[in-house]
C-alpha cells in the first residue's frame, strides 16, 4: 500500500514535465519563425560600433589597370521555324474567319423598363472567349 501514493507522485510529475515540455515546444517554434521566418528576411541587424572595418585594414587602394573585355557573340544552333500567316501572332490565336462567332449581350436590368430613360451608359465592356 506504501506504493500508491509514491505511483500518484510520480504521474503528477509526469503531466508537469509534459506541460512545461509542450510550452518549451511552442516558445522554441516561435523564436525560429523569428529568426528563421520570412519575417528574418526584414529584420535589420546593426553593426557593432566595435567591429574594425576592412577598409581601414587595408590601407591605401591599390590602382589596377583595367582589364580588356572580349566581346562574344552566340547564334543558336537552329534557325526559327518557318509559320504559316495564320499562325499565333499580335491580336491573338491563329483562328481565321471561317471560326464561329457566338455575341452573348448580357443586358442590365436598369436600363429595361419605364425608368429606363433615368439612366445614362457610361461605358461598355466586350469580352471575348474561346468556347
């Protein structure tokens, strides 16, 4: 019987160990979302007014005459395929006049009716689709 209060120590100790381990948890997700999120990416980082610069390390700059470019040129290895006329080009797909045309009027239900004439047309919008 010395067992059992010894048994419900040992489980209370369990499930405060399990709570402060899911707390531990949610504390370290949120310090590498942090540092590691996409909110890393616009965090300023200052420098330190003790870290030595460089350039004083360096001392003078040393002048370098400039190096000579060479100039390369590249052609492709293919030439361009020849298209017909119809084919893909400003205005859109190559589809010609022999392709059906469907006008869908979608008509506004203000300007039907008696008080039709209170209402002035602004603008209009065309739309074509490939149905």
């Amino acid at each position: 019987m010395s067992q059992q209060p010894a048994y419900a120590a040992v489980i209370q100790e369990n499930s405060a160990l399990k709570s402060e381990r899911d707390a531990l948890k949610r504390q370290l997700g949120w310090f590498q979302k942090q540092m590691f999120g996409e909110k890393s990416e616009r965090r300023l980082v200052e420098a330190n007014p003790q870290q030595l610069v460089l350039e004083s390390l360096l001392g003078e700059p040393v002048a370098t005459e400039p190096v000579a470019s060479e100039t390369i040129t590249y052609q492709r290895g293919k030439a361009k395929k020849k298209r017909p006329d119809d084919c893909v080009h400003d205005t859109g797909l190559r589809f010609n006049d022999n392709v059906p045309i469907q006008i869908i009027a979608v008509p506004a239900p203000e300007l039907e009716g008696p008080d039709a004439d209170q209402y002035d047309i602004i603008n209009t919008k065309v739309t074509c689709r490939l149905a």
